[in-house]
C-alpha cells in the first residue's frame, strides 16, 4: 500500500521561508515521478510543481522563482523549499506521484499572514 506524509508546514509572515517534506513508502520512489499540489480555501486543489524520477523539474508560473522541488531518493523524501511566501500561497499543500498513485493524504497546511 502506498503511503504519502506531508510535513513541514506552518505560520509564517509574508517574505518568510518553509520547506515541505513528503516521505513516499510502498513503491519505488525512485522510478517515479512527483508533484506538489496545493488546496486554498474554497478553491480546487492545483498543481505547482513536478519532478522527474531522473531530476527534471518543473514548476508553475505562479511560484517559479520563488518554490524549488528536490527529492532524495534515498530517503524516498520530495520535498518542496519555498521563499517571499505570500498570503495567497495559504494553502493546504499535498503531495503525490505523476500520475497519481495514492489517495491524497492529509497534506500539511501552510499559513501565511500580511
């Protein structure tokens, strides 16, 4: 069974710095794909960020240039390092594989104030 964990969220003033942490279990982490989604509320959840099982990333243009996706596989962990947040980065933020292969987890919430 696939098992996804968000971690790493929080409160932070605006211009403030988190890094997000997903541990993988139950598959390759390595052979697959991983992308970082967030949930804002009263809002779809939207996708910000991919990367490759071989390092090719991608992120949205709505956070390109200040959110990084890395991984390390192994500790089969991707994490997601994001700077200048923005109130409008408040978002529950979750992780899965591209496509997806677990239900969607818990994700971890980030808060960010003015």
């Amino acid at each position: 069974q696939v098992q996804l964990e968000e971690s790493g969220g929080g409160l932070v003033q605006a211009g403030g710095s988190l890094t997000l942490s997903c541990v993988v279990s139950g598959i390759a982490f390595s052979t697959i794909d991983m992308g970082w989604y967030r949930q804002a509320p009263g809002k779809q959840r939207e996708f910000i960020a991919r990367i490759s099982s071989s390092g090719f990333r991608l992120h949205d243009r709505s956070v390109k240039g200040r959110f990084t996706i890395s991984r390390d596989n192994a500790v089969n962990t991707v994490y997601l390092q994001m700077s200048d947040l923005k109130p409008e980065d408040t978002a529950i933020y979750y992780c899965n594989g591209i496509p997806q292969i677990a239900s969607w987890g818990q994700g971890t919430q980030v808060t960010v104030s003015s």
